[in-house]
C-alpha cells in the first residue's frame, strides 16, 4: 500500500496543473493517467492555442511556466494579440513530462482504477492496475472464478466486470484528497455522486486534425485578401514565420462562405462539413495547420459518442473531403496531406458533479466575486450547437470568478472536481472549460489543498 497527501485521477489540462501545484507547494502527489501520455484534450485531443482570458488572471504559475518550457523548445508564440497561449501539442506531451516529473510528481501512466474504498462520506483508497494487464486478464480469466488470487471489484459499471488480482497486478493507495479531473467524471460516477440536473443540454464535438506539407507563404496573402474586412481572420508572421487563424461558420456569413457552397455544389463537401470550420498555424511546425473540425452536428449523449465507433468513422470521412477542399481551393494547400487525426474525440460539455456551490450563469454574467476565488476571467459564452439560432459567442461585461466550493464535491468530504466537469451549470461551463480556466482552476485547488494539509 502506498500513501499520499493527493491524488489526481486524469492527467489532462486541469490535472497536470493541480498535481504540478500540489508536489510544488509541497503534498506527496500522485498523478494516475489511462493514456500512455499526459495533456488530455490539449495532446490527445490536439486542442490549441489555449484562448485568450482575462489580464488579471490568478493562479497562472503553472501557465506561465508551461509557456515558458514550450518556448525554450520552440514550440510556442505570443499571438498578434498578445496571447501567449499558441503551443504545439506534441511538443506539449514532453514538456508536461519534464514540468511534472522535476517537482516530484509520481506519474502513473496507462493505469486505471479498479477499486475504490471509502467509509461514511469520506474515500480511503483507491485500488490501481495497469491498464494492459486488466485487459488481459479479463479475457483470460473467466467472470467467476475459483482462483483465491482473484476476486471482483466492487465498481458499478463497465469496470465491475474487471477482475482484478490481489497479486501485484493492483497497488492500493491511501490519499488524504483526490481530485476526479477525468472531465468524464469517472470517479464520481462510480462512487454514486450526485450530479446537476441540466444534463441532457449538449454541445456538439469535434474531432481535430493537423494538415501538414502547406506552403503558408502562399496562403496567406490569399487569405488576407479575400478577408480584407478581418472578420474571420488574423495572420501575419512573428519571428519569421507564418502565424494565421481563420474561420467559417454556417450561422453567419464569412469570407470564405462562396468557396464552402461552390465546394458543396460541387460535390467536394457535403452539407454537413460546412457548419463549423476553424484553422490555426503551429508554433515549431512551419508547414502545418490545426483544424478545429470536423465537428459533429448531431448532439448525442457523451455515453454514445466516446463509445460510438460510426460517429468517429463519419469524422474521419469528412477529414478526407475537408483536405480535398483544401488543396483544391487554397492556393498553399496543393501539396498538403493529413499528417494526424486526434487519438480523442474533442469534448465540449460533460455530465457536472454537485458541489458546495453550483456556479450559475446569473453569477457569471454580474461577475459575482467570491472569498475564495480559483480563478478570473473574461472569456465569452461560448455555445455551439446543431441549430443555427441556438449557436451564441456573447461577450460578457464584467470579469468573472469562481468559487473554490464549485470544485468540492458536495457527497464525499476529501473528493475535489477541476477542468471541464465541475459544479456549474450548462451556460457557465460554456464560458468557463477553456484550458487557462481549467489551468487556474487546477492551481487554485491545489493550493487551498496544500494549505489545508499544513494548517
Ligand atoms: C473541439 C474542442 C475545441 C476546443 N478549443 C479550444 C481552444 O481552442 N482553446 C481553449 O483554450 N480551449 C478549447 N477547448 C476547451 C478545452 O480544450 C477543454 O475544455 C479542456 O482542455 C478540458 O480540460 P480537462 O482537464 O477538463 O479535461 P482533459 O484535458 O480532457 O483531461 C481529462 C483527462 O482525464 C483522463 N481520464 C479520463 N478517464 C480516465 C480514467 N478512468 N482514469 C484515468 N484518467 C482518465 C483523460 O485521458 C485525460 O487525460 C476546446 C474543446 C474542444 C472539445
């Protein structure tokens, strides 16, 4: 059995930044990750550039210092704007690595959780395998067993059906806190949490691709002209080299909307591939642009969707007629080709646990402010959907905060939530899942933990 202050279970945005914050400030910390890599939706999910939040953001250490490591390895830029939030999410793997592993974080990679203990409102420990060995003896051991080495595991879904052995193959660990930063809630889930009852209100997700072998030098004047009113579009060169974003969405009409119908009529594109189309360069690799689509107009229950191999397959497919388009009608994209899909769907909205506090958007939008606040911030409302007149990017007036109890669930005394599935509902999470929020959220955690642990 192994002892630790804290425990954080998923490895992406929030959870690097927590576990970073929390070995820093001192807490024996544990980080457990199902992928065999860190970073979550910003490397799996090949999400980038984290978006621009407010100036007076707090609990940015962890930000900056991941900035700064891309940047000494050429793997980052301060956008036209300012925003010092444009990296490379593979170079971004590694440098989680380094960040973490040099303040003494324990990384537990492929791993997952085939137990959990707890007592009254309070969670002892969590039993862990990797992930590999699980599945192999899964298969070769059947349900019912007569070996004593065997027995069940006492989880409620899919995972109860894991044997798991109590020789070797899983490590029981003992935490005083645990943060569930899965987005999926998978500790929550199983622990029978309570959950905020708006759920059924979705925004639909993308599957994010990178396109390399682009001559930018040539595309951007095009681009640049046939946006000369800059709608849609940004783009110049920063330390020599081509940095641009551009966009085209079917509920308004943009620059590049001609080109999409022409596409359509066409045959090139299908209807569907034209609701939301999104390009940004990135930092390190100079003959390369990042989609953020396919995104999938249908809105189905994340259930389906992680497990859904056909809405993967129909992305995928679209991937191919969008790179078509491409070459076929951006002088720059002649020679270009598909150089990587997203290992992960990218998801917008999860099921959100009940905390302390359930943050609402009324709090947002009159920029509440709090005792305890994790993090500020000013980015927009930010709600895609299927139906055009549904899709909303409001602004909002005042900067906003929210409130450490917002991440502390409300059924287990020692289980904390940060990222994209927190206390909130379904209109505030739309402003507040981009990755600085979920960074300060993770470090502003972390450090109401540490402080706790030493009071
Ligand atoms: C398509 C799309 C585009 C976006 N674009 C932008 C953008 O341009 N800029 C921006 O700032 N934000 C953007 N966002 C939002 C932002 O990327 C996410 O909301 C944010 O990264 C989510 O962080 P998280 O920590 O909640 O989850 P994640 O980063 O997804 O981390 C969850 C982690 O938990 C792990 N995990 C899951 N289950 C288990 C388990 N059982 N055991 C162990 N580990 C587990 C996962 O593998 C993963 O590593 C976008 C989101 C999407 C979906």
């Amino acid at each position: 059995m192994k002892k630790y202050s804290l425990v954080v279970v998923g490895g992406g945005t929030a959870g690097c930044a927590a576990a970073y914050i929390s070995a820093k400030y001192g807490l024996k910390t544990l980080l457990i990750e199902k992928n065999s890599y860190l970073g979550g939706s910003m490397t799996g999910g090949l999400v980038t550039p984290a978006m621009k939040s407010a100036d007076l953001q707090i609990n940015t250490e962890f930000f900056n210092e991941f900035i700064k490591k891309l940047n000494s390895k050429n793997a980052q830029i301060t956008y036209f704007d300012g925003n010092i939030g444009w990296f490379n999410p593979e170079i971004a793997k590694i440098v989680l690595d380094e960040l973490l592993i040099n303040v003494g974080v324990d990384i537990s990679l492929n791993t997952n959780i085939v137990r959990v203990d707890k007592y009254d409102k309070t969670i002892k420990s969590l039993f862990i395998s990797a992930y590999e060995k699980i599945a192999v003896e899964d298969l070769s051991v059947p349900i019912e067993t007569s070996d004593s080495n065997y027995k069940k595991g006492t989880l409620s879904t899919p995972i109860e059906t894991i044997l798991y052995s109590t020789n070797n193959l899983t490590t029981e660990i003992e935490a005083d806190y645990i943060i569930d930063s899965t987005a999926a809630q998978v500790l929550c889930r199983n622990l029978g949490c309570r959950f905020i009852d708006d759920n059924d209100k979705k925004q639909p997700n993308s599957l994010r691709f990178i396109a390399s072998g682009v001559d930018l030098d040539k595309f951007l004047p095009f681009i640049l002209k046939l946006d000369k009113d800059r709608n849609a579009t940004t783009g110049g060169y920063i330390n020599g080299t081509v940095q641009l974003s551009t966009a085209c969405t079917w509920d308004k009409t943009w620059a590049l909307t001609p080109l999409f119908k022409a596409a359509v009529e066409e045959g090139v594109l299908k209807e569907e591939d034209t609701s939301y189309f999104q390009i940004f360069t990135i930092p390190g690799m100079p003959t390369s642009i990042a989609f953020n689509c396919p995104r999938f107009s249908k809105t189905a229950k994340e259930e389906d969707l992680l497990f859904s191999s056909s809405l993967i397959i129909k992305s995928r497919e679209s991937i191919q007629r969008l790179i078509l388009f491409c070459r076929k009608y951006f002088p720059g994209f002649e020679n270009s080709y598909i150089s990587s899909i997203a290992p992960n769907i990218g998801i917008r909205t999860s099921i959100r646990p009940l905390g302390r506090y359930v943050y609402t958007i009324n709090d947002l939008k009159n920029g509440r402010t709090f005792d305890n606040p994790v993090l500020r911030s000013n980015y927009p409302i930010d709600i895609h959907s299927e139906k055009k007149e549904e899709a909303q990017l409001e602004k909002v007036m005042k900067e906003y905060q929210l409130p450490i109890e917002a991440l502390q669930s409300a059924d287990y005394n020692n289980l904390f939530f940060a990222g994209r599935s927190i206390s909130c509902d379904f209109y505030s999470q739309a402003a507040l899942r981009i990755i600085p929020s979920c960074f300060s959220m993770g470090e502003g955690l972390a450090k109401y933990l540490a402080k706790l642990s030493n009071s």
